[in-house]
C-alpha cells in the first residue's frame, strides 16, 4: 500500500471520527482524541485488509470498507462506553 493511499485513509479516518462526534446526539462519552485514533484505526486497518485480500489498485474499495470499519468502530465503543457509564 502506498503512502498516499495510507495518508487518505487515515485522513479519512479522522474525517469521521470529526462526524461521529458531531452525529451523537448527547455527545459521545469517548475524548476527542480517542475518537480520532479509533476513526484512523478502523480506516486504516480497513483499508489494509483490501489491500491484503485485492492487491494494488482497490483504493476505492479500500476507501469504502475504511470508511465503513471506522464509522462501526467509532459507534460501538461509543455504545459500550455509554452502557458502562450507566451501571
């Protein structure tokens, strides 16, 4: 995987922890900061997964399922932290 495709992932990744922040109605419980890092986890290990599986050249199905890893991992923590918050 190039740097570039890794730099756009990863600022993909921090784009959407940004909207996940934003989405939340009551605000996420997670700090800020671990909502960047998650976002950037979730998108890059997304798109590294394409990569392994598809070779070069999938940057645009990398892109998706970055962006569709980072937004279930941004929510779920966000989820399992509420829940904790609450017991």
């Amino acid at each position: 995987m190039s740097f570039f495709a890794l730099l756009w992932l990863a600022a993909l990744g921090l784009g959407i922890g940004a909207l996940g922040r934003a989405v939340v109605k009551n605000g996420t419980p997670m700090a800020t900061w671990m909502t960047a890092v998650v976002g950037v986890v979730g998108a890059v290990g997304g798109g590294g997964v394409i990569h392994a599986i598809l070779g070069d050249g999938h940057l645009l199905v990398g892109t998706i399922l970055g962006a569709a890893l980072a937004t279930l991992l941004v929510t779920a923590i966000a989820s399992w932290q509420r829940t904790r918050e609450e017991s």
